[in-house]
C-alpha cells in the first residue's frame, strides 16, 4: 500500500513539475533546458582524481592548480614545475618556503592526459658542514636525483579551509637522508578541474546564440505590429 502511494506522489509531482515548466516563456524555457543538457554533459566527462604511479604523478587531462601546504625545514627550498621534462632548466617558478603562505596557489594549465607532471625542487643548505651547497630534487624516478634516493612521496590531501583536496606532493630536501625522513620539508597540493568537451561548448555557445535569435524576432514581430 505504502508503495502505491508513493508512486502516486510521484506522478503528481512530475504532473506538477511538467506544468510549471510549460508555463514558462519559451525563451526561458529554451534556456533551461540547455544548462539542464549543459550540466549533464559536463557531470559526464568529469574525470577521475590524478593518477600515480610510485612517486610520478600522471596527467588524466585536467586544468592543473598547484597549493603550497606548508614546511617543515631549516634548507631554504624552491620549488618548481618542469612540465614532463625532468631536465628543464627553469619552466615555472611555484614557492619558496619561507616566504610562500598556506593556500597560495600557482595554475599551471591543461596538461594532456598520460603526460607526467614533474616537479623539481631547489634547495639551498643553510645549516650545517655543507652551507650553502645548492642541490635539486625531482619528483618522480629515484634516478633522476643526486644521491639515486627517492625524494617525493604522494599522498591524498583531505582538503581544509584555505586548499582543496587534492594530491599531496611531499620532498624530502635532505642529501641522502642524512638528517631526516620525514617528506615534509616542502609540501604542494595538486588539484585538477576537468574542462567540458569541445562538442559541450559549441552546443552551449549554438543554443544561447538560437535563443537571442528568437528573442529578436519576437521584439520584430510585435514591433510590427504596433505599426
């Protein structure tokens, strides 16, 4: 019994939902239903949280933001983004840690999805036998740095009230482990944001266009009649 009911009360709501929908202008009603189609297809192609394999973090084809999370370090580190090219040279400067602030954040754009994002981070040895040797780290393949030693590890960032969730990208700034291993000595948050298809946009951009059309030959058509 309670299930009859309560398909009954769906009908009338959908009946309910129906005629309020009718009534709308046609112009409105055109609207609506284009962001309606507009937000499936975007909720379709949101792509899966970044990939990782070991230490290497692969691209899933996102729009990419990078977060400084925090540090725990006496080095004086810098970061960086490298694209795929762990032998870059320079690319895009993030945050030094002892003047970056938890939350800032860098974008660093589309990057095609199966692409590697490698990270390399700068440090500089201000304590210790070694002052002022400079080394730098990279994300991803132990063999890409100095010593042959890991220097990232990835882990999920739950989100917090200045960075999202994410994934947590977290160096190691010491040569060979020699003082630590802890991993927190720089820490960077990845986010991605999945951008809509090319057939998404050019219905969006197809159906506003339509409906501006429209409005203008309605305004037309009663403009004639006035005269």
């Amino acid at each position: 019994m309670n299930q009859i009911n309560d398909i009954k009360a769906t009908h009338r709501r959908n009946n309910m939902l129906g005629k309020a929908f009718r009534a709308l202008p046609t112009h409105v009603m055109s609207l609506s239903l284009l962001l309606l189609l507009f937000g499936a297809s975007t909720s379709l192609v949101k792509a899966d949280p970044i990939t990782t394999t070991g230490s290497n973090v692969v691209s899933i084809g996102e729009d990419y933001t990078v977060y400084f999370e925090g540090s725990e370090a006496a080095y004086t580190s810098v970061s960086v983004y490298t694209g795929n090219n762990p032998d870059a040279a320079g690319n895009l400067t993030l945050f030094n840690n002892f003047t970056a602030t938890p939350g800032q954040s860098v974008n660093i754009g589309f990057v095609p999805a199966g692409q590697e994002l490698v990270f390399r981070l700068n440090v500089t040895e201000t304590v210790g036998p070694n002052v002022g040797t400079m080394r730098s780290y990279f994300s991803g393949d132990a063999a890409r740095n100095p010593d042959g030693f890991l220097h990232t590890q990835i882990t999920t960032f739950a989100g917090n009230s200045s960075i999202p969730r994410g994934l947590n990208v977290r160096f190691e700034d010491s040569f060979r482990y020699e003082i630590d291993t802890d991993f927190n000595d720089h820490r960077l948050v990845l986010t991605g944001t999945a951008i809509p298809e090319p057939t998404t946009m050019l219905l969006l951009g197809t159906g506003l266009a339509g409906i501006a059309a429209k409005m203008r030959r309605r305004k037309n058509d009663k403009n004639e009649e006035k005269v």
